[in-house]
C-alpha cells in the first residue's frame, strides 16, 4: 500500500510523527531538535526569498534562516508547513 495519496489534485505524504529537525539559536546558541509542527517554510522567488522559520524553545527568539535547495527536500519531505510566496505582477 502506497503512503502517498491524491485528492483533487493535491498529494498528501504520510510522515511519522517522531520526525524531528537539528536546529540551533543564533542568538542564544542553543542547540535542539524540533518536531515538524514547530517549523515553518517559505519558498520564494530567490534564495533571499526562500527561507524557514521557528521558534527557540530555550530563549524564545524568532529565528529565520535561509532555505537551498536540499534544505527545503528535507524539511517538505518531513512533513514541514510550506508557505509558496508569489510576487505581485507589475504592469509595464
């Protein structure tokens, strides 16, 4: 049986939910593992614009950090919240 299905066009992975990311606080320099649940990813039009996001759990802090391409494999792959940013067009 397939983990993977598709419902009016949008496909849906089973992820477990012991999936857990490596992260570390540039501000307190602490160092976890974070649930899927507690990230946030953003994917935009350049790598300035492509990013994921989450909470420190030691100091409480927003962190943001850049996303390449293996990154946002990884954290999609996991179950991660995906955010798509569109730019707005400009007329000429």
């Amino acid at each position: 049986m397939s983990n993977m299905s598709v419902m009016s066009g949008i496909s849906t992975v089973v992820v477990p939910e012991s999936v857990r990311f490596k992260a570390a606080c540039p501000d307190c320099r602490g160092r976890f593992e974070l649930a899927a649940g507690a990230l946030r990813l953003a994917i935009g039009s350049s790598r300035r614009t492509t990013f994921y996001s989450f909470t420190c759990p030691e100091c409480g802090a927003a962190v943001r950090k850049p996303a390449g391409e293996r990154i946002v494999e990884l954290l999609t792959g996991g179950g991660v919240r995906t955010l798509r940013l569109h730019t707005s067009l400009q007329n000429p």
